[in-house]
C-alpha cells in the first residue's frame, strides 16, 4: 500500500493540538502518528533497554489506541506492561529514527534536555542566541499544509523534528561537549562582526549552517569555521593561499584566547603544523574557559 498525505489522519493531526499534555509530550505522539502512518505495522522496532517493562495498568495502548495507532496482538503484548508514551520511548526503538534522534527525545521527555518548543522555524539568529543560553529550539509544525512539504533536506516535517532531536542529543548528550559548545556559540556570537567583510551568498549560508545546524566538539566547529573563512577568502581574492593569520589573530583575541592557546588554534587546519597538543589545547580552552585553559 501506498502511503501518501492522503492516508494520513489530519483529524488525529488537529486534535494534538488540543492535549494537556507536555509539549515533550505532544511531540512523542506527533512522530507516533507520523511513524505509524510510515510503517502501519511495522512501526515498532526493538527494544532499547534490556529489562522488561514494570508490570503497570496497560494505559499506554489506550493512549494508542485513541491517537488511532493500531497495533498488531504481539505489538500489544510487548507494550502491555507500559503505562504512558514516555514509557514506549523509553524502552523501545521505532522504525525509521535514528538512534541520536531518538535519544534527543527521550532526553527532553525524561527533563534532562532543556528544549523549548517553537511552532514555527527559527533563525539561524535566532538558534544561535539560544545555544549562547546552553538550550535549543524544537520546532513542531502542527498545520495541516505543513506536513508534507520538504524543509531543506528533510523530506517533511516529521523529518525536521527528527533532525532537531538529533542535534537535542548532540548538544546536550555530553556534558563536557556541551560546555564546550556554549562557550564556542558564545565566543562565535560576539564576534558576528568581524566576519562582515564576507558578504557572498556561499558564506552567508555555511555561517548560518555553523550557526543554527552544527552541534558537535568545539575543535570541529572551529576547524569548520576556519575553512568557511579560507574558502570565501579565496573566492573574494581569487588567491588560492591567502594570508588570514591576522584576521584570526584578531578574532581570537576578542575571544579571550591566551597566547599559547591563539598559537594552537592558528595551527588547525594546517597539516603541516597542526599536532595532537594543539587540538587538546584548544579543546581545554573551550571545554574550561579562558582562565583554566591558561593555567594548565
């Protein structure tokens, strides 16, 4: 069977928005929807955790059930036990969902992850800032006709929030990562405008992508950042080495970097001259800050 938008039930859709529940909890039953409108009878995958579920009331396949999510008798044995959508999160996998997107999830729903959820798509700007606050935006687009119009690269908006729960777990996944996260953000926003001489379409949309779609160690955001500048630079020049040491000699002094650390950081990038030390120095500067990294 076919499914298509016209399989999809647009009334179970509508009546979400009507929930008293947590958004965390809205958006586990939005991608239920979606996932059982993929895979009507293989939506379910395996288990995540190895333990068997509490012995509970079985409240999760009347939650199911009125979302209009069938499920097949042994579907409704495994889940029998489990009392809440958390809970179905919790201890299973699902067809389709990426482990990290997944994990995403269930961090927000078990109140470790900060998210906080936009009905609507946020600036690159506007990710930034908040990253900056160590949190991220989750976009849940609940309209009818946004459903199944591709976002970018994402085929639909099931897709997109998938992704943003991916980048959830990414960020907030690790902690060390995360603190050195927020510090590069916080570092990257202060200095918007010394990256302004650069004002061609390509580099405009690798800044925003750096800005709003990158969560990983801070060394790879910076060495992504380094290679944005260099390729604009040669674009604007025409050179295929232009000299930057100065630029990012100035960029890193308004990031608060030591010498030793500016030394290290101007090395990335360069195969000739970048070493292991030189990546775990400017790790430790983003992961402790200034003041520790300078007292190594």
């Amino acid at each position: 069977m076919l499914h298509t938008p016209d399989t999809f039930s647009f009334e179970q859709l509508r009546r979400l928005r009507e929930l008293s529940v947590t958004p965390a909890d809205v958006s586990a039953r939005y991608l239920l929807l979606h996932l059982h409108h993929r895979h009507p009878k293989q939506w379910l995958s395996s288990p995540r955790l190895a333990v068997r579920p509490p012995a509970g009331h079985g409240n999760l396949l009347r939650h199911l059930a009125d979302l209009g999510v069938a499920c097949s008798v042994k579907q409704s044995e495994r889940l029998r036990g489990l009392d809440s959508v958390t809970e179905l999160f919790q201890h299973y996998y699902f067809r389709g969902v990426v482990q990290d997107s997944h994990e995403g999830l269930v961090g927000w729903l078990g109140a470790r992850y900060p998210l906080i959820l936009r009905r609507d798509i946020p600036t690159p700007d506007e990710m930034l800032e908040i990253q900056c606050e160590g949190r991220r935006f989750v976009s849940l687009l609940l309209d009818d006709g946004e459903q199944f119009q591709a976002y970018g690269r994402h085929r639909d908006a099931c897709d997109f929030l998938l992704h943003d729960f991916e980048h959830a777990h990414k960020f907030f996944g690790d902690p060390e990562s995360h603190r050195g996260q927020v510090h590069f953000f916080r570092r990257l926003k202060a200095s918007l405008k010394l990256f302004a001489r650069w004002e061609d379409g390509q580099f405009v949309r690798d800044l925003d992508y750096l800005k709003a779609d990158m969560n990983s160690h801070p060394v790879h955001l910076i060495k992504y950042l380094k290679a944005i500048v260099l390729s604009a630079e040669m674009r604007r020049t025409g050179s295929r080495w232009p000299e930057l040491n100065d630029f990012w000699t100035e960029v890193f002094a308004r990031w608060e970097m030591q010498a030793d650390v500016c030394e290290s950081a101007l090395k990335i990038n360069h195969p000739e001259f970048e070493r292991e030390i030189d990546l775990r120095t400017v790790a430790a500067f983003f992961s402790c800050g200034p003041a520790a990294a300078g007292a190594r």
